[in-house]
C-alpha cells in the first residue's frame, strides 16, 4: 500500500457509515472518537514493551524532514529543494535524511499532526502528556504513565528506573504530574559520547570499582548501628536498599550504561556524538526491560540560520535514528519497542528571510509530522497530509491525543482507564474517554496499528 492509498483512507464518519466500514481495520472519524467502541470493534492485544521518545526539543520543520514540498517555492524549501525518494513507493523525505531514506518500509510518517499551539511549555505538555492544560492540575507525561502501569504497579524489579531520560528531563513541566515525584524520569545526566559515560549516581569519573568496593567494605565495618540492630525491620529495608544501589553502581545494572564494550562500528553508525550515542543507550536499556526512554535532542528551535544549523542536526538524527531502528530489527526488538520521533511543534513552513532571522523558522503548532516504528505500529504508510505548502493539515488531522491514546494501546494500557490524584478526582488516562469535555480527534491511528 503506497502513501497516496493510505492518505486516500482518510473518510468522514457520514462516509464510513455510508460505506459500511465501522467495523473495518481504518475506524477514522472527523469529530469526537469513543474509545470503548473502536476497542469492542477492533480489539488490539498488547504488543510492545517499551517505547523509545526521541523527542525533537524546540520542533523540527516537517519540510525539511518527514514532508518536503519542493513545489511549494524557495521562500518554503529554502536550501532543501531536493527531496529523495524512499524504498517505499509514492514516499519522499528530506534530502538530508538519506539513511532514513532506505527502510522507510520499517516506520509510518505521521503527516497529519497538529494542535494549533505555538507556545514551547503548552505544546510540549499536550504532546508529551496527550492532554490539554487545564488549570490547577498537572497530567503525567506518557513515560510517567508507562512507569505507573507498567512500571512499579506492574511488579517491576529491574535496578534502573523504569523511565529514564537521556540526558536531561524535558524540563518544560514536571513530567511526573499528579502521580507524584516516584515517577520523575531518571535523569542521567554525563555524556554517552564520553568515556565513561558519567551517569548521575550510578558511575562517578575517577572512581574505579576497586575503589567503590572498596569503600562499601569500609561503611560496613564502620556501620556498628546497623550491627547493633540485626534483624530489625527497618535496618533490614535500609539493608536491601543499600544492597540495590550497589547491584546498579558496581553490578550488572552498570554494565548499561557501558558503551566502551560496544563494537566500534556499531558506535560509528549511530554517530559518535551525544545524540547517536543516547539512540545506542536507549537500545541498551530496552534490552534491559526499561519500558520508557526519552531521548531530548535539543537544538531545534530555530528561529536564526535554520538551514546552516539543520545542515548539522539532520545527518546526525539520520544516522541515529536509522540506526537505532536497524539494530533494533537485527535483534528482535523492533517488534516489542515502539519507536516515536518528533517535538512539541513543527516551524513556520514559510522562511524568514530578513534581518535578524538570516532564513530562520519561528514555531508553528497548526502542521508538523512525526514518525513512528516497531511496537505494532506497521511501517512504510503515510498517515495525513498537509496543503502544497505545508501550511495546514488537509487530510486525517492527528492530534497528540490521538497519538498517545495508540501508544497506549499498543502498551497494553486501557485509554479509557483512570489514574489516582491527591484530591480523589477521576482523571483518565487519556482525554478522549472523557466525555464531560469537547475535544478535536482524528481518532486513534487504527490504520497502522
């Protein structure tokens, strides 16, 4: 099925029951979409484990990247007039994207995307949670959720925290929400490009194994309390505790975030820069059980120079992200982790020429693209389209809720389910199964999932 064929799927509700299609694989509604009947309908059973967020900080131009429109004149395309064609038939990104470019069969481009906002904190929290702000309450981002449902209440015991982020949270908002400060994404801090990798906690620079042993023999001798107080329920806690933090600063667990034992060439394809490196890690920790890793890529708000800064940013997101895809598939985890790419926004398609801008792109929350592979979502579809410029969403709107409402499923987490607040409210998980309030919806991307 070529990108034209999958764009022509988008079908109004009147059509769809016209044509008789309710209970067919594309279940796509132009208003408001009830979860409970699409998952009666077309049930979808759990298929992945974690999910990989590369999450494009600032928001990257889907012009220059999962939606080029070289037709649509220079003052749109700027340097980028030379789209390339893909190994899926109809698909072109691009030009800087070459890599990305050859297994487009492994990932669908979401083209459709949108939300209207243009502010960096409010877009951010509507894609990173799948809900609108709504005053005095913080949703969780969907790695909070994950680490909620399939995290700790799920009888996690891996040492590394089940959301982790690389190498900083987001920081737009708190990610964990009304869920509370145990569902903050660990934040590794250090360098993955760096030997060693110095993350917060875990590895210290300067400070060999040895050593570290070598002073936890020293605390124990020293301990004469916790000896004293053998067999007490609480020293036995703080025991355990003890134990776990050691396990992941010299056991196993620190092994992780060991990328020197990497093949060089393997490292070489990813990139050898902080963000190849992050994809590299993020692969290790799915492989180690993490549910959900984000990887902020910062960089890409750019309002000055666009084009000179994309001329470094975009060859490296094409080789770490087609990278971590390949390695991903080489080794049976693409199936199991679902692999999400994209920012808060995408940038004004039209390019701002004059001073001081020098051919920048400022936001733009009404069109932008992101891309989505493994996990269940099927790969080498195009889901919406934008005008011949790229200046608004003309076929099948996604909205992020829309988007994380599929992730969620595909999680093996109930949309339609609750979560806990402080003061006893109902809050769903996702906002569409809330029928108290008005949302815009294209409807969960049944058509590649």
């Amino acid at each position: 099925m070529n990108a034209k064929t999958v764009q022509s799927l988008a079908i109004t509700r009147r059509n769809a029951l016209r044509m008789g299609m309710f209970g067919a694989a594309g279940l796509m509604l132009s208003d408001r979409f009830t979860l409970k009947a699409a998952e009666a309908l077309n049930p979808i059973k759990a298929k992945a484990k974690s999910v990989i967020q590369v999450w494009l900080w600032g928001g990257s131009c889907h012009l220059d990247t999962f939606d080029p429109k070289p037709e649509a004149g220079y003052d749109y395309f700027g340097k980028l007039d030379k789209p390339i064609a893909t190994n899926v038939d109809g698909i072109r990104i691009g030009q800087l994207l070459p890599q990305l470019a050859k297994m487009a069969d492994k990932y669908s481009l979401l083209r459709g995307m949108t939300h209207g906002d243009n502010g960096h904190e409010t877009a951010s929290y509507k894609v990173m949670t799948g809900t609108k702000p709504v005053d005095g309450i913080v949703n969780p981002s969907v790695g909070a959720v994950v680490s909620y449902k399939n995290g700790y209440s799920a009888g996690y015991t891996g040492l590394i925290p089940p959301y982790v982020a690389l190498t900083r949270p987001q920081g737009r908002f708190s990610e964990a929400g009304f869920l509370g400060s145990k569902y903050q994404p660990f934040s590794t801090g250090g360098d993955p490009a760096q030997t060693p990798f110095a993350v917060e906690g875990v590895i210290a620079e300067g400070i060999s194994d040895a050593r570290q042993q070598s002073r936890r023999e020293l605390l124990g001798n020293l301990d004469t309390f916790a000896k004293a107080m053998d067999g007490s329920p609480v020293i036995d806690r703080m025991s355990k505790n003890q134990q776990a933090a050691y396990s992941l600063i010299l056991g196993e667990a620190k092994n992780t975030f060991d990328l020197s034992k990497e093949p060089d060439e393997l490292r070489t394809a990813y990139g050898k820069n902080t963000f190849g490196q992050s994809c590299l890690e993020a692969r290790k920790l799915v492989e180690a059980g993490v549910p959900f890793v984000t990887i902020n890529y910062g960089g890409w708000d750019t309002h000055k120079k666009h084009f000179e800064i994309m001329a470094q940013k975009l060859p490296q997101l094409d080789n770490g992200l087609s990278t971590l895809i390949r390695d991903l598939s080489d080794r049976g985890l693409l199936d199991t982790t679902v692999v999400w790419c994209g920012g808060e926004f995408g940038r004004t398609p039209k390019v701002d020429w004059s001073a001081p801008w020098s051919g920048g792109r400022s936001h733009y929350g009404k069109a932008f693209s992101h891309l989505v592979a493994g996990g269940g979502f099927k790969g080498g579809h195009v889901v919406g389209a934008t005008s011949i410029r790229g200046e608004e969403v003309v076929e099948r709107p996604i909205y992020p809720w829309d988007l994380t409402a599929s992730i969620y499923e595909l999680m093996g987490i109930d949309p339609n389910g609750t979560l806990p607040t402080p003061d006893g409210k109902t809050a769903f998980i996702s906002p569409l199964a809330d029928k108290s309030i008005k949302i815009d919806s294209g409807g969960v991307l049944r058509e590649i999932m």
